[in-house]
C-alpha cells in the first residue's frame, strides 16, 4: 500500500503534442501482461538522458549510450518488462541490438535513432525473440493519450503506476509537461533512475536538453532511496519534442528557462516520490533534511547514511522513537572531523537533539506522536558550514523482506 | 536460532591466570538480569584496545581512550548492558567518569585505571546510580572462572553467550587465551566490535599487545557484519597478564609471536564469526571471498557492497540463487574504472558467471543446492590484480524487522 499516493487518473495525464505511446503484450516473462511499451518522438525532437553509473550496466545502458552519441535524432524508445539484460555479456549486447535493429527495419530509420530500455531480473537470458514479435502490436497500439498505460506498462514491483501532467506558460505559449517512472526495488539511484521519462512539448537546444536533464536528476530521482542498492538499469530520459510555438530556449538562466524549469521539477519531483512512496513495502515517507554541512557532498553522506541504516528504517516501520539510531548513522557516515557537541536534530517540530545530546525539554511522548504519522521530516544540523540537501525515504517493513525473499518465484 | 553455533560451556572456558571476573544485577533496564560485569586483570597486566570510528562514540569509549592514555596500568573494566551512555553529551561523559571513580575508591585505584565499557540504547540518561550501587556486588562475585556467565551478563538481543578459549605453547609453556563478545545488531565494526574482549597469561611488551590488538581486528571483528550500522560503542580489549613464565615477546615476527597470534586469531575469529552467526534474524553464514582485486580496499568495498544489499541479504534467506543481485552490488560499490567483462563468480563451488555474464554451464538447480545450504561461500574474481580479502555476514529475514521493530518495546 503506497504512502499518500493518489492513483493516475487517465484523463488528467494530457498528451504531449509530437509523441505517441503504445503497449502490448510480449511474454517476456508472463504470459497475459503488458510488458512492452513503445515511445515514439515525433523527428526534430531532442533527448537528455543519463543512466546509471553502477560499472555493471545492463546491456542496454551500453547500446543507449551508443546511440545517443550518433547524429541522428532518436525516434523511438523501447521498452520491456520482465528481465533487466543485465549481467549477460556480450549475447546480451547483441540481444539489445537485435531488439533495436527490428524496430528500426520497421519503422525505416537507423538503429542508432532506438533507444533501448529493459528492466526486471538480473544475469538472465533476454528472450529476445519475443520481444521482437511483440513489436508490431507496440506500434499498431500508439497514441498521445496512452500514458497510464504505458505508466501500467513499465511497472514491476510497483503496486500502482507512476504518472503526472503538469502546464507551464513558457514565453507565451502553455507547454505541456507529462512524465512516468517506475520503482519500487533496487532504488538508489546514482545519475537517474530505474526508468523515468518526462515528455515536453517545450522547444529546446539539444544541449540545454541533456543540462537540463542532469540538473533535474540531481533535484529529484537523485535524492531518493528505497534500499540502497543501485540498479544496473537506471535510466532517466526527458524528451522535448519542441511543438510547441515558444522562441527555442538555449540557456538555463532565462525567463524561459526558468518557467520551464520550475514545471519539469515539479514533475521530476512527483515520480521520484512517488517511487519512494510506493518503495518495497513502504509504510513511512520520510523526508532528511541535513543543515549546517560544509559542502553538498557531507549532506549527502549524513543523510544516505540514515536512510540507508536498516536499524533507523525498522525503528521508523515501528513507529518507535529510538533516535539514537540516527545519531549513530550520523556518526558513521564517513565525515571524519565531525564534532559531534554540535549536531542538533529535530522531528517534524520536535527539539530532539541539542548539542550532541538529548534535548532538556525533549520528551518521549513528543518524538512518539511525530513517528505515528505516515509523513515524517527529520532535519539535522552538523554546525559546520551553511550547506544543506534533502534525501527522501522509506521505512523497512516486513513486506520489504517477502517482496525481496519472493521475487523469482 | 543462531547458525551453527555451539552454545559455550562453562567447564570448557579455561581461567586466564591473573584475571577475575564478577556480575551481578544492577537493574540498569530491567529488573532481574545480570547486567553488570566486572574484569578485575592483576597488576602488570599490559593492555590492547581499539574502538569505533564512528564520530558519535559514546562516553564510555571516550573515557577508555582517555585512561588507556595514561601511564598507569589498567586494573578494572567495567560493562553495563541496558543503556549505550551515547548521544548523552556532556552529562554522559560524568556519568561515565563517576563510574569509574567509584569502583576505583572501592579498589584503592586511581579512576585512571577503570575502562567503562556500555551497550544498550542510544540518547538515553545512564542511571548512574544504579551503575554504582551495583558495583560491589560486582567484586564480592569475581574470580577467575566466571567467564560463561560474564559472557552472558553482556548480553543484549543476543540469544546465547559467545565465548571460547585456546591453548597454544610459546617459549616452551601453555599459554591460556580465552575471550568472550556480544553482538547481535549495529554490527559492521570499524576499528573494532560492539564489545569483545579475549584475555590470556602471555608476556608482551605493552607496544606490542597495542599491535597485535590491530592486527587481530583487522583480520576478525573489522571483517565482519551484520547490518552495516557501525556502533557508537565498539570496543575491542586485549589483556595480557604475563603470568605465563615464557620470556617477554616484544615483536610480531619472532617463533613465539606466531605461536600466540594464531591462537589469538582462532579466538578472534570464532567470536567475530559468532557475532554473525547469531547476528539479528540470521538463518545464514556467509563468506564472501574477493579475488583479483588492485588492493585490499577495493576488495573490501566489493566484499562490504554484496554484504550489505539488502536485496542480496533477502535473496539468501529465500534460498532463492538470484545471484544478478549480487552483480549489481558490486557494479555500484565504487569501483570506478570496473570491467565489468572480466568479472568470475563462484558460488561455492559452482561456476555461475565468467567473463561478466552468466556462465554457459551453469544451471539454476547448482545455485538452487548451495543457496540451500546454512554455510555459503560467494566467490567473486574481479580480474583486475593479485590482492584478496574476506568479509563474513548474514542474510537479513523477518525476524530482523521484528527484533529491531520491537527492540525497545
């Protein structure tokens, strides 16, 4: 049951003028499931991806990548459920280029304008046959509206889709924003997440779209954590198919750019909570909010490191104000001057911590009345620097271990 | 239910000439336990220790590093279970310092010469009167056979005592080594563990036991973990009373050094190992064997990264071989010019990955048998230099989320 979020509604995900989705089923490793999904950018659109930085990317991270460094612009995304092509040398390679050369023959492009996007079980065989027989009704299905199914479409362990719309006034024009993701295992994203796609209608430079789409990384999927475990799939695509009638925007910095900004994080935002909220097993969101560190880096170690520690995220599922946890993730996170006399924390509004050690005032009760809720910030104050960053999280519930313990079978 | 671990037997733990041991109930916590253990190490006793790198350490090990300073020899450590005394602050670091004053007016010592020793919750007040109204107690039971049941007064979720002891011959006569350690979560020593400590009537130099005190962790308890929560209260002792007639050892290479290492390092090894085998919710024992690596440190970040997937962990208390997860672990364990090509994997004795993708002869029902099994070894080559290391750990089941769910409960 996913924390505080809402189902995608069909007709509240608007289409994005200049792309079209389909879905179909393949029996990748089911039979009766769509588990493959087709995204078809209209020509003239430009892409801004990044993918995983785990050294065992799948196969096809490694095809993606080839492809994006090409000349020719990307006009279809393809996309399976099922198996992950990771962990499966070089016939894995070839599998991915088999999968991408079979779309292109139809479709009468080059390979190199496919990207090709897999994900489910590790160091498995791709049945690449069926993938490729699966092709045709991809393409028979697509459409502009077709989002929450294509959302439906990608998902794995997720127990419900992932999607948002959103419109923003870009240089007098309404630009449609429109973005789906999956989680919910294997989520700590290091560049991008286990597959994000945001689609705009927005007109921009092919390389404001990829510095975009790093600076929006870095402010959402980025900053979520389910369990630490960085997938080998992780990709994050956004695709700015520039139909819409608006001046094309070349920098971040202008009026343009900002707007547009603005809308694409709220988007970015969304999924990558929403991939938290729907975590394995997740019962808890929490938000860590670390204050006072000397660079972006330290933030980002304290605050990983308490929403990786398994005994914070238990002691969260339970409900159970035992913060002394915390303290000791703080403590380990691998900043090595750290002068513990001047860590503060607080929960929600709760004065927990002050001077390293437990607040006068601090009461129990307090502390037990904020770990009740379903929604919980716990903010933290190294008083060192003026740096601050913010992770997102789940707790660690039973259902974490049957999930993870049933997977396969 | 522990992995394989025999529970100690009293008549098997051999007395160290020179030390006495004594518990008694203090109510620290609860009522009605024995929560307060005292080691009482005759004069001219020379002393080893190492403690948690954590930042956030607790006011015992603060004491400890200030006593062990020093230059007076050390004639009493005292433990309390119940209560870490960290995230305590500056009443923490009193608290501490009173005990150890108290038991050295008792002894006619200086309170220099107490190490406090304390595990249990984290930010909570240590009731120090309790502490000290315990302590003659403490005394009035010591003697030198009481090692099982200290073993088991420094017990906190553990659910058997972990203690053993060696003989081995140096110079001609019987040492005796016997230890005892506690564990069971906040385990992922750096420095040294949640509380070990292995005694023995050898003759070294004080430098020496220092150096062998590191040389002892860093091939026992700083290779092991449970959950990868580093404690704020890790402290690992070594007490060597010289009441053992062989000459002075005062280097680590010479004939009667060796000798006494490997029976240190069996006893070290055996508690470490204990720690895991009866880590929180384990129902396996794992080794996980890093081969090929440029350097012990990308050994041990491979070694740490698989020990520490939750995802890996869950996989193994399935008995479920889906061994992509751990691909995937070390693909992200920041390794960062990785060839992911040149990658073996062994599962026990099955071959299951070469050349970074699944093994052509390897067969599902191979991995299925080993992953039955309660003792697993992982086996992974990175292909990249001559350097090998060993981490040992647990998988991570429901009963971990309900031991750290209701912990205080």
């Amino acid at each position: 049951m996913p924390v505080n979020l809402p189902v995608p509604i069909a007709e509240q995900l608007i289409p994005v003028p200049g792309l079209m989705l389909g879905v179909a089923e393949a029996g990748v490793r089911k039979a009766n499931r769509k588990d493959l999904c087709v995204l078809l950018p209209a020509a003239g659109t430009v892409v801004g991806a990044v993918f995983t930085r785990n050294r065992y990317c799948a196969a096809p991270v490694q095809v993606c990548r080839e492809h994006l460094a090409g000349s020719q612009g990307i006009r279809a995304l393809i996309i399976n459920t099922g198996n992950a092509n990771a962990g499966t040398g070089a016939p894995g390679l070839a599998n991915a280029r088999s999968t991408c050369a079979a779309l292109a023959q139809t479709l009468n492009i080059a390979p190199e304008q496919v990207l090709p996007f897999s994900t489910g079980v590790i160091m498995e065989p791709l049945p690449v046959e069926r993938v490729i027989a699966g092709l045709p009704a991809t393409l028979q299905d697509a459409k502009p509206d077709n989002w929450l199914r294509a959302a439906q479409a990608i998902m794995t362990t997720d127990t419900q889709p992932k999607a948002i719309s959103r419109q923003v006034q870009v240089g007098g024009c309404t630009v449609t924003i429109t973005g789906m993701a999956k989680g919910a295992g294997m989520i700590r994203p290091n560049m991008a997440t286990m597959l994000g796609f945001v689609a705009t209608d927005a007109n921009l430079s092919p390389e404001l779209a990829q510095e975009m789409t790093v600076w929006l990384a870095d402010r959402s999927f980025n900053r979520v954590t389910v369990d630490g475990d960085t997938s080998t799939n992780d990709s994050f695509v956004l695709l700015a198919t520039g139909q819409a009638s608006h001046a094309r925007i070349d920098s971040m910095q202008t009026a343009d750019a900002e707007a547009l900004k603005a809308g694409l994080l709220e988007v970015a935002q969304y999924l990558a909570h929403a991939m938290v909220r729907d975590g394995e097993g997740a019962t808890k969101f929490m938000t860590i909010c670390i204050e006072g560190g000397r660079s972006t880096e330290e933030c980002l170690k304290a605050g990983y490191a308490i929403a990786h520690s398994p005994l914070v995220k238990t002691a969260f599922f339970a409900s159970d104000p035992n913060l002394g946890r915390i303290l000791a993730a703080v403590g380990y996170a691998g900043i090595d001057d750290l002068d513990q006399s001047r860590i503060e924390m607080h929960l929600d509004d709760v004065h927990v911590v002050t001077q390293g050690g437990r607040h006068p005032a601090y009461a129990e009760a307090d502390g037990a009345r904020v770990m009740a809720q379903s929604e919980i910030t716990v903010r933290v104050n190294l008083g060192r620097g003026s740096c601050t960053d913010t992770v997102w999280t789940c707790d660690f519930s039973h259902d974490y271990v049957s999930i993870n313990a049933d997977y396969r079978s």
